[in-house]
C-alpha cells in the first residue's frame, strides 16, 4: 500500500509539511507502506520494531528515524509499552532541497533502507525536538518553520557526543516540557513560574534569552498548540476549548487563535476535515 502527499493534504492548499501524533492502539500499528514523500519520526514513548524491506532494528524512546520517500516500505511491529511517535511529514522538493545542500557534510540523515535510527536523543535533546514540534503545530504550515527546523536538527547532528545541547540550565529545559500539559499551561503565566524554583524576574529574564519569547508567549504557544490539536482530533466545542486551555475570556481566545493561526477556530476544524489519530484506510492508494 502506498500512501500519497495529495491524499494527506486532502487537496487543502499547498502544504510544506504536515504533523502526526500517534499512538499504537492495535496490531499491526502502521502496517507495510511506502510513501511518495520525507518523514522524520521521534519515538516519543515506548519501543518497537522499525522495518525497512524487510530487515528490522528495535527503536526506543528518544530514538529518531528519517525514512527516505519512495525507496522503502515500512512498518512498525512488536511494540512494547504506550508507544507513541511524532511524525514530521514534508514533500519531495523539500526533501531534495535538502538532500542536495547538505548531503555531504550529513550522508548518515539521507541513507536508504535504514531501519535503524537515526539519531538517539539524550533527554534535553528530546525535549528540544518535541518543544520545537510545538512550535511547527503552532503555526502549522509555514515553509520557514520547516527549514529552520531541520537545520537545528541537523546542527544538532553535527555536534560533538560530549558538547552541551542546551543552555540555561535542566530547570528551564523541564519548564518549558512541563508547560506543554494541560494542568500548567492553563494556568497561564503563573503556571510557568510555579515550575521553576526561581524568582519571576530570573525566569523571565532566563527565558528571554534562551528562546527570544516572554513567558507569556511561550504559555500562549503551548495553549494555541493544544486548541488546535482538540479542534481536529475531538469535537469538543470551541468555547470549552478555549476554557480548557486557560481562557476566561474567550473573544480574547478567538483573537489569539486568529494571530496564531491565520483562521478561526471554526474554519481552522473545517480545514482540517476532523481528522483520526488512528491509521486512516482513506488515505491509502491500492
């Protein structure tokens, strides 16, 4: 079976990249596929077996696949615990561009028929890559977020084992994983500070110059990736969501969720047809 970037996109307008939350519920979870587009993968949770033609290596959470378009059939089999990847989808033009820039100096991101990962993520590492994930859903669809993106994955590639990843302390790296959960980021910004053991003034200024954003924009990222995962994933209604992320107001809801996203809420859902985060049969091309 073959899975077509037309049939992703539903023939919405054009698309640099998609996203994809999944979480194994049945066997076999993914069957056999090949795909006619770039996918960059992060086991999230969990473990499995990644085949690729047939030979298979066992990934575990932290671990990073880049599986290579048209060349392979894929699956994921056997897995263990809540499973749970990310998916970063993009097209082929995006892919070569890539490929054709950076090939040499990164051969290991553009192997064929690697079943193995990519890349093991040690615990900052994979908090960048999720962290910046939300930052891609945020604002769903922008080809600079995608480039920006895969160079910081790559720089990250580039860097020596022992080099520090991230600056600004493991306090601030947990802050900015933790305000990603309902329970905090609907707490708005006292939410964040209560995660850190810090005064507010050393939070905000620490945050500021680790990721350029005030504590309130980082919240508000978090809470307009959360409203748009519950517009398409659930149909819980508009002013619930805004409730549920936080919002006393929700004209002031509507009005971020317009800045962050270019839409509104309703059209937002409308766009994106209600889609499953269960392998979807209506995008498989026999």
């Amino acid at each position: 079976m073959k899975l077509r970037w037309d049939a992703e996109t539903n023939g919405n307008r054009p698309q640099h990249y998609l996203l994809k939350l999944q979480t194994a519920t049945t066997r076999p979870f993914l069957p056999a596929h090949t795909h006619d587009y770039a996918e960059l993968v992060l086991v999230e949770t969990g473990s499995c077996i990644h085949q690729v033609n047939g030979r298979g290596a066992r990934v575990k959470e932290g671990d990073v696949l880049f599986i290579y378009p048209e060349t392979v059939e894929h699956c994921y089999c056997d897995w263990s615990g809540d499973l749970r990847i990310i998916q970063i989808l993009f097209p082929q033009e995006g892919f070569r561009f890539m490929r054709d820039r950076y090939a040499q100096d990164l051969p290991d991101v553009f192997r064929e028929n690697a079943s193995n990962p990519l890349v093991g993520l040690d615990p900052a590492q994979q908090n960048w890559f999720e962290r910046n994930y939300q930052t891609l859903l945020a604002d769903e669809g922008a080809l600079i977020n995608l480039e920006r993106f895969l160079l910081d994955f790559f720089f990250l590639l580039r860097r020596p084992k022992d080099a520090r990843f991230t600056p600004g302390g493991e306090w601030l790296d947990r802050a900015l994983k933790e305000i990603q959960k309902p329970g905090n980021f609907s707490q708005g910004h006292k939410g964040f500070i209560s995660l850190c053991s810090f005064s507010t003034e050393h939070v905000e200024r620490e945050v500021k110059k680790r990721t350029g954003r005030t504590v309130t924009s980082i919240v508000n990222l978090a809470r307009m990736a959360w409203a748009s995962y519950m517009l398409t994933f659930t149909r819980m209604s508009v002013v619930d969501i805004s409730y549920d992320c936080g919002f006393e107001s929700v004209s002031y809801f509507y009005k971020l969720f317009q800045e962050h996203h270019g839409t509104s809420p309703a059209r937002y859902r409308k766009q994106t047809g209600q889609l499953s985060l269960a392998f979807d049969d209506r995008l498989l091309v026999p």
